[in-house]
C-alpha cells in the first residue's frame, strides 16, 4: 500500500512539474532541413542556430509532435478522444506498432489521465479530454515498454482559428492568440 501511495505522489509531481511549463512552446532545431518546413508552409525560421517553428500539421489536420520517432499527430476528434497517428518524415501515417503513450490534460492540480489502444493503426484515447476548450496537455511517449519516456507539452486550444483551416492548438498562422 505505502509503494502505490508513493508512486502515486510521484507521478502527480512529475506531471505537475510538466505542466509547469507549458504554454507556447519554443525548441531547438530538429533533424528537419529548411527545405522539409518550407514545402510544408513552415519557412518560419528566424536563424540557423536555435530558431522558432511554428506547428506541423499532420494528415488530420491535428498538431504534429516532433519530440517523438516517428513524429506523432495529436488530433482531436469530433467526441473529444484523442487520436494520435505516427507520421514519417513526409507527413504520411504508419502503422503503430509497440509505443505506450499517456496523456495529461486538463487541471493541472487533478489532470485527466488517458491511455491509448491501436485502432486501425492509430492510437485512440480510452476516453475523452476534459470539458473546456482551453487547457494544458502532455503527452508521453515510450517507444516500447521497456523504453525511456519522451515528453511533450502544449496547451490545447480547441477553438477554431480566425485565420487558417485548423484549431487553435494545431494552427500555422503568425497570428498572436487574444488573451
């Protein structure tokens, strides 16, 4: 009992410190070329040595995360599951194969956990994201079971963009968000 209660604490502290952060985000430059973000709209950079991307939307039209190989496009779906579809390097899905992948979102004090089964080569969320249409997301990637956890973390703007095709939180434009 006194293990599970340890480990509990301690997985609330690590996503809490996760969500400390989160926010827009800036990283530093990935194994993409310049020329991979400019055939995609993406030729947003700003200098060679550590620059800002804007997103990468993926063939769902959700938010891809570079953090992770493959790359991983979050998109929600219209019943407010997460659905997360691994891409190659030319933004085509490929089937996923032995990744264990968990999301927080939602109140940082008390997240809403998610876990993913493989559905027709995608991940789907066991259930849906919080209520609100604003919130703090992170994403956490293992490769395999027995593989080190990789992170991400974005805030999950789900309203639509005034200005392009996508949600706020997968959006491509140089517009500043209203506050």
């Amino acid at each position: 009992m006194k293990t599970k209660s340890i480990y509990q604490m301690s997985l609330v502290l690590v996503v809490a410190y996760l969500f400390s952060s989160c926010g827009n985000e800036k990283h530093e430059h990935d194994e993409h070329g310049h020329d991979e973000h400019a055939e995609h709209g993406h030729d947003d950079h700003d200098g060679h040595d550590g620059h800002d991307h804007k997103n990468i939307v993926g063939p769902n039209g959700g938010r891809v995360l570079t953090e992770f190989e493959p790359h991983a496009e979050f998109f929600v779906t219209e019943d407010r599951k997460v659905k997360i579809t691994f891409v190659d390097e030319e933004l085509k899905p490929v089937a996923a194969k032995d990744q264990v992948i968990t999301v927080f979102a939602g109140d940082r004090s008390d997240p809403t956990e998610l876990s993913f089964t493989v559905t027709e080569n995608v991940l789907v969320s066991d259930k849906e994201l919080p209520s609100g249409d604003d919130f703090p997301v992170v994403v956490m990637i293992k490769s395999t079971a027995d593989s080190d956890e990789v992170g991400a973390k974005f805030q999950c703007n789900l309203h639509d963009c005034p200005t392009c095709d996508y949600k706020e939180y997968a959006c491509i434009c140089d517009h500043e968000e209203e506050k």
